[in-house]
C-alpha cells in the first residue's frame, strides 16, 4: 500500500472512530438532559431486592448507553447512604448486561433508518420548544451518527480485505491474546466508552479484517477497560461510594481475565455463538456480563461482605497543608487576574454549599449530631468566603474598570450572594427541620418520604448542572439549569396538592409532619432557585433571557 493511501486509511479511520465516540456521547447526553431526574428516582429504588437492583441497572444502562455512566450516579447515591453496597454490586452487575444488550441493537443494520432517523431527530430539535421532545431528536441524531460511522468503518476498511500486510498483522493479534486483550481494555479506556469499543471491534471483525479469536480478546479486553474507566473516575469519592465500584472492577475485570484463560485454553473456539465471526463476538459480549451477573448473584453478600474488608474507611483526618485562599491581593490593581482569583472563591462556595445539600437530608431519616454539626460548620465557612470575596470585590478600583469587568464583578457578588443563602437555607432551615423533627420523635409517611426524596435528588441534581455552568459558562448548559428551575417550580405545586391529598385521605404521619413537609418543599425550592440564578447572566448574554424570561425558542445546539 503507498505512503499516501496508508495516511487516507488512518485519517478515514480515525473520523469513523471519533464520529463514533462523539454520537454516542451525544446519545447519552439527549437521554440524560430529558430524563435524568426520572432515571435518578428510579435507580434511588431499586434496592428492594437484588433481582429487581439488577434489572433497574440494566435498563438504566440502556437508556445511558453507558455502565459507567451509571456506576458514577449510582455511587453518588452511596454517599449519601440511599443505596446499600450489595445493592448497589447487584446495580452495577445489570448496568453491564444494559451495556452489551446495546451494542447488540446498535448493530442493527437497515437502509432507510440512518435517514429516517437523522430526518427526524434535526426536525424535532430544531422545531420543538419543548425539552424533552428536542433531546429525543439529540438521541434519534445520535443513533443515526452511530449507523453512519460503522459504515464509514466498513467503507474505509474494504480495501484492506485480502492485503498480505493485513493480513500478517491480524495472524499476530489472532495468535497472541494477551495483547489483543490489552489494547481492548486501552481503547476502551480511552475512548471513555465499552460501547463505541464493542461496536469498533465487532465492525473490523464483520468487514473479516480482525480474527475471531482477537476480536474475542479484545472485547473482554473492553470490559475489563469500562470497569477500570468507573475506577479512575470515582477515584475522589468516599470510599462508602467507591466499594461497589472496586467490587464491580474485580468481578468484571477479573471474569474476562478468567474467560481469556479458557480461550487461550480452548484455541479460541467460539462456534457454539454463531456461524459468522461478528456474531460470535457480539454474542460473547452479552453471554460473558450475563453469565457473570447470574454466577454472582447467589453470593453477593458474601460478596459485600469480602469488600467491606478490602477496603476498610480510609483516615480522613484533616490535610496538614492548610486550605489557602485564592483571594490575592497582589492583583486588585490587575483586574483580568483579580476576576479570576474572585471567581475560584465563588466555586469554592457553590461546592460547599453542594456537599451541605447532599448530606441534609439523611437527617430526617436518621438524625446524627456530628453530621449535622458539620453542615453547620461548613454554613459558617461559606459565610466567611462570602465575606471575603465581597471584600475583596469592593477593593477593586471600579474607575477604572471596563464594563465587562465591572459587570464580571457585579455578577460574582451577585451569586456568591446567592450561595450564602442557599446555605443558609440549609443550615437554618433543613437541619433545624431535622433536628425538631427528631425531638418530637415524628416520622414522615411512606408517601410523604418517598416525594421529599425526589424533590431533593432533584434539586442536587439542579445544584451540581449550576456548578458546571459556573466553571464552563456553557449557554446551552445555562439555558437547560433555568429550564430545571421552573420545573422544580412546579414539581413542588405538584407535591403540595399530593400532600394535601393524603390529609384529606386521613394518613395519621402526613398529619403530624404537614408542617414539617410543606417547610422543607419550600426550602428545597428556594435552594434550587439560588443556585439556578448562576445561569441568568450567561443567557442574557446569549440572547436566551428576554424581559426576565426564557425564550421560548431556544438556539439549536448540537453539541
């Protein structure tokens, strides 16, 4: 092959594989922007039984396109202690078998559904106003993009087919599966994606450029590289969070390091999974996470309990190196580098007044005195940033400021601002709820629970979107959090009337928390609505915010 079309070959292959990475990204993201509070909620409650934790991870994995995606919601759940350890193994366990039932139906190949598709998801989001309906036309163009970029895959490998060249090379990887499994877990890793990996693989493999047996390897290769990628991205987390993602990564990663064994055993055999070699690997794919998840399954609490011993609480003493602030003075008479400093501040408020929210609500579960004496400290450590950020703004000499600058100032005073209240609305006001609430020894219904739950994960869901915008000052990201504020709005009139039915249905703990239930809505309304002003300024730079409302035709973004 000449120098040139070598370079042609890995220029088309690398699109395809980038277009590929980036639609299914764009897939998730559609499913995530339209239903990821609704997705929350139901993985929230799906601890009942391991059986029913393991079919809530498979379809939240099918909706995500991602195990890891639901690897990292759901140990965010941990932390906060609303999904057990087994639980939340037996969540992870179906999260993998969602994953490979996705690669299956991706690879479904008809003529017309690559148009039909892009036709109509570019129509409904460009034309709808409506949110959920534009992110399923963002997930009808992710699949579309999908289609296309295994085709492009298969156009741009065709005249490799019979090359001597290729043919020694794949000879190598068919004969050393070692390797092959290695790169598999590499791509994947690096692709942040098992999905687009398994798609790849299984594509070379159908186009008879990648040998059964490496393809085989590098599709175990490609799960052991998904539970790695989860691993690396919880890294930071509590280890309460962190326990089911290391069970997941020694169960997964050492299956299909347990399954290559019995390849490299068995000569590669995989006929009794089909005739033609693609099949064989897809199925592979979905046989291995299945027939993994159905092994552990009878033993996850003795697999629970083996964790809980690896990986004992990790000492959290305080960091010798004391926290310093970023509020340097040396810059005041630099604004472009005194804005900045300022606005770190500010993100150190937001992720502190985030962590407050996270842990309040456990307490009306069950009321712990040093959990709540730590919200309050951080309250007050807030208050203190916010003191010093509003005097460290105010020394800026605003003479000599540029409109921008000035009005860059203005609008970090006006969310550190906000952020105080947010947490002050925590302190003051959930965790006093709390703390009255368990000295009257009350408790709310079934019912009443189950609403203050989603209306929170809700609102930190809102809390965490409000954090990004503040760090990428996205529009698109800004216009989705003030989208988020007026459906918190009316999601807390909804739970009103749904409290009041059960008074009028004579629910003896809906009476004796009313009070208690109505408060916190309205607090956790209010919270959601300090956060969510972090977004105004960006879309009224955009052009989204018009006379103090949200346009209600928002400008197409792909992205």
């Amino acid at each position: 092959m000449e120098d040139s079309s070598i370079i042609l070959f890995a220029l088309h292959i690398a699109g395809a594989a980038a277009l590929l990475i980036w639609a299914v990204r764009l897939l998730r993201t559609g499913v995530e922007r339209a239903f990821s509070v609704q997705l929350r909620a139901f993985l929230r409650r799906s601890d009942a039984n391991r059986l029913q934790a393991l079919g809530s991870g498979a379809l939240a994995a099918l909706c995500l396109q991602s195990a890891t995606a639901v690897a990292v919601l759901v140990s965010n759940f941990a932390t906060k202690g609303a999904v057990g350890l087994l639980a939340g193994i037996a969540i992870l366990l179906g999260a993998d078998i969602g994953s490979a039932i996705v690669s299956q139906i991706l690879l479904v190949r008809q003529d017309f559904l690559i148009p039909l598709l892009l036709l109509c998801g570019v129509v409904l989001f460009l034309r709808s106003t409506r949110n959920e309906i534009r992110q399923f036309g963002r997930m009808m163009i992710g699949i579309g993009l999908i289609f296309v970029s295994l085709d492009m895959i298969r156009a741009a490998t065709g005249p490799l087919i019979g090359s001597p060249a290729t043919a020694s090379v794949m000879a190598y990887l068919a004969g050393d599966l070692v390797t092959s499994f290695l790169i598999g877990a590499l791509f994947a890793w690096g692709v942040h994606s098992s999905v687009a990996a398994v798609l790849f693989f299984v594509t070379l493999t159908a186009q008879g450029l990648l040998p059964a047996s490496g393809a085989a390897a590098m599709v175990l290769g490609a799960n052991a590289g998904g539970a790695i990628l989860a691993y690396v991205l919880t890294l930071a987390a509590p280890m309460a969070a962190r326990r089911m993602v290391i069970a997941n990564l020694l169960l997964r990663g050492g299956g299909a390091a347990i399954v290559l064994v019995v390849l490299l055993q068995s000569g590669g055999n995989l006929g009794w999974l089909g005739a033609e070699s693609a099949r064989q690997i897809i199925n592979l794919h979905l046989v291995f996470n299945l027939g993994l998840a159905l092994t552990c399954l009878p033993f996850l609490g003795w697999i629970a309990q083996a964790t809980l011993l690896l990986t004992p609480d990790r000492d959290d003493r305080a960091n010798p190196l004391a926290q310093s602030s970023a509020l340097d003075p040396s810059t005041l008479d630099q604004p472009s580098r005194a804005l900045p400093c300022a606005a770190r501040e500010v993100m150190k408020m937001g992720e502190e007044t985030e962590i407050m929210l996270r842990s309040s609500l456990s307490l009306f579960e069950i009321w712990d005195a040093p959990t709540a004496k730590a919200i309050l400290e951080k309250s007050t450590r807030v208050s203190t940033l916010h003191t010093d950020i509003k005097g460290f703004l105010a020394q800026l000499d605003h003479d000599n400021l540029s409109d921008q600058e000035r009005e860059k100032a203005a609008e970090l005073a006006s969310i550190a601002l906000n952020l105080e209240t947010a947490a002050g609305g925590i302190s003051q006001g959930l965790v006093a709820q709390a703390n009255q609430l368990n000295t009257e020894g009350l408790a709310f219904s079934e019912g009443g629970w189950s609403d203050l739950t989603d209306f929170h994960d809700r609102v930190l869901n809102n809390a965490q979107l409000a954090l990004n915008v503040l760090m990428t000052g996205a529009p698109d990201a800004a216009r989705q959090l003030l989208r988020a504020k007026d459906k918190v709005r009316k999601a807390e009139q909804k739970l009103q009337e749904r409290h009041l039915a059960r008074l009028r249905d004579n629910i003896p703990a809906s009476f004796e928390t009313s009070r208690y239930h109505q408060d916190i809505l309205r607090t956790l309304k209010n919270i959601n609505a300090a956060f969510a002003t972090i977004g105004h300024p960006i879309a009224v730079r955009s052009g989204d915010l018009l006379s103090s409302r949200l346009s209600s035709k928002p400008k197409a973004n792909a992205g």
